[in-house]
C-alpha cells in the first residue's frame, strides 16, 4: 500500500502543471503551424480565394495581444489593490462606498463605447484599448481586494499589534499575505476577461489577435474569424490554468501546517 501511494504522489505533484503545459503547447502550435491546417479551413470557408490569415504572423500578433494585456493588467492591478488597501485603513473608510462605486462604473460601459469615447481624445491606435481594459477590469480586483481584507480574523491582526508590529508592517506581513488567495481570484478574473476583451483594439488600429476576427467579419471569410477566435481561446485558457496553479500554491501554503 505504501508502495502504491509513493508512486501515486509524483502524479499529484505534477497535475497542477498539466493542463498549463497542454494549452500552452496547442497555443505555441496555433501561431506557428497555423497554415497546417490549411485543409480544415477550406472546407470552413471552400470559395474563399485565401483561408489562412497571413498579412501579419501570428506570434506577432500574439506577442502585441500579450503587450496590451500586460500593460492594462499591471495597471490595474496597481491601481485596485492600492485603493482596496486606502479604504479598509481608518482614513480611508469613509471613502470605501465611492471607490466600489467607481469600480463598478467602469463595468457598466461596454468597451465598445469606452474605446468610441477614447478615441477622439487618445487617437487611434494601442492607447484606447489598454484604457478600456483598465476600466473594464478594475472591478473583480477592487471587490476582491475588499473581500480578501475584510475576511482577515480581527484576532490575528490584535496578535500581530500585540506582537509590536506596526500598522504597515502588519498590512505588508499578515493582512496581504493571507488575503492573496482572493485577491489573486480577482486578477485572474480580470486578466482572463480582458485576453478576450482586447480583440476589440483591431477596430481602432491596435493590431492584436482580433485582426483575423475583424478581417473576418469585414470580408466575410469565417475561417480567419476560427483562427483568431481559437488563438484567443487557447491564450486564455493558458493563462486561465497557470493562475489556477499558483492559487494552487497559495493555498497549499497557507493550509499547511
């Protein structure tokens, strides 16, 4: 019995790490064997002259969709976990209705009409979408951030006080560190729903993976819509898994004895 429950603990250890690896390997193929499944997409789409998008590669386009991601997810994250933080301390409670209320408005718009507002003021281009997807998410780290501090035992932080640390230090050793899991629920929900919301940049000149969607639906031609369509799928479900791996980690870590 032993025996078998040594060799089953190698698999348990490493089936966090499988679906990550599964879906980061069909993404690596999709953008650089695109054109391999030529045949598939000829029967998608059999009188269409061109059926595997080429004007730009996909790793490039890959590569601007991960840039316009990442520069909106940092921000945001900055952003919301900092104003998550300013309204749980005594000085900033009073302000605690107002932030979520802010938060929540960014949601209420459509991307759509942000990046139409956005455009007149920043121009066409990369700067209208990441605005966009700042707005759009804010609110699941803002709410989890509230929730993640809130739901701290007031018991550990009198012990943390007792114990003669200070308010900051208490915030940065005690409070962060055990709200990280809910907090980390939040970005993941943000960052996920945003790989999916800055396809909407190609219709203002922010070349991403939304050029085949857009292209697509412009010419009529549904096999470039699949190919953007299931790049961004395999992207998000790729970041999607690797969050779910380091949840895993948190709460490993903050279960253990």
């Amino acid at each position: 019995m032993s025996n078998s429950l040594s060799a089953l603990q190698p698999r348990k250890n490493a089936s966090p790490w499988l679906w990550p690896l599964v879906w980061g390997a069909l993404l690596l193929l999709s953008v650089v064997a695109m054109s391999a499944a030529e045949p598939l997409f000829r029967w998608i789409e059999p009188d269409a002259r061109q059926v595997v998008y080429d004007r730009v590669d996909f790793y490039v386009l890959l590569g601007r969709h991960l840039l316009v991601v990442g520069i909106a997810a940092v921000v945001t994250v900055v952003v919301g976990v900092a104003a998550g933080v300013a309204v749980t301390r005594a000085r900033g409670a009073d302000f605690l209705p107002l932030v979520a209320q802010l938060a929540s408005l960014g949601q209420t718009f459509p991307p759509v009409a942000v990046l139409a507002l956005s455009v007149p003021v920043l121009g066409f281009g990369t700067l209208p979408i990441i605005v966009a997807l700042m707005l759009y998410g804010l609110l699941p780290i803002v709410r989890n951030t509230l929730a993640g501090l809130q739901e701290v035992d007031s018991n550990i932080k009198s012990a943390a006080h007792a114990m003669g640390m200070t308010p900051t230090q208490t915030l940065r050793q005690v409070e962060l560190p055990l709200a990280a899991p809910i907090i980390l629920a939040g970005i993941r929900t943000s960052v996920t729903i945003n790989i999916a919301t800055a396809a909407l940049g190609a219709t203002v000149g922010a070349s991403n993976l939304g050029d085949p969607i857009i292209s697509g639906i412009v010419n009529g031609n549904m096999a470039y819509v699949v190919q953007g369509a299931l790049t961004i799928a395999l992207l998000a479900l790729t970041v999607d898994s690797l969050f779910e791996v380091l949840q895993h980690s948190l709460r490993s870590r903050f279960s253990a004895p």
